[in-house]
C-alpha cells in the first residue's frame, strides 16, 4: 500500500472513498482521505475528511470512480484532492489547453 492509491471501505450501508494519506509505521493503521461517499446508491462528494481505518478494511477502487462518474466531475475531484498527477491524465495535460495551477 502507498500513499495516494485510491481505497474504498465499507462502513454498514455506506462506501467510502478515498486516497490513503498517511501510514503509521507499523502499516496497522491507515489514514484514508475520505472524498466520497455512496449511500443508497447516490454518490456524494465533499472536502476531503481524514479517517482511520485497520489495512485489512480497505479495499482497492477497481474501476468505481469511472462507473459512478462522468469525465468532468472526475476532473473536479482530482482539483478538490490537489492530484496533480490524475488531473493531467483526465485531460490530456495541455494538450486541451487545460495547465495545472497551484493556487
């Protein structure tokens, strides 16, 4: 597990998504960027919530965020969670005429 993959977790009737921020130093305990949640089938997004959670509770994204989601909100979550890296991929970098900005 590394910084920045992306995890869900199940918590009763609710799924959780998030991007892991933090690792204590046994790797027993996992800080999780919550940004989403899906109740009832509804997705909801917001700031991101630090939570933890045990390793064995997390599971990986698999192809969640592109079966839930349009390309544009996509590309609003990468700006809110500051990911560099997802926002270029989404939009093809510059080649849009899209640049990334720090501010």
């Amino acid at each position: 597990m590394e910084i920045g993959e992306w995890k869900i977790v199940e918590i009763g009737d609710v799924t959780v998504i998030g991007y892991v921020s933090r690792i204590n130093y046994y790797g027993t305990q996992i800080e999780l960027a919550v940004v989403g949640r899906i109740i009832k089938g509804q997705m909801i997004w917001g700031a991101p919530t630090k939570l933890l959670f045990k390793e064995h509770r997390l599971e990986p994204i698999g192809t969640l965020l592109d079966d839930v989601q349009d390309k544009k909100t996509l590309i609003d979550l990468a700006l809110m969670t500051r990911d560099k890296e997802w926002f270029e991929e989404l939009t093809g970098g510059l080649k849009n005429g899209i640049s990334w900005s720090n501010n």
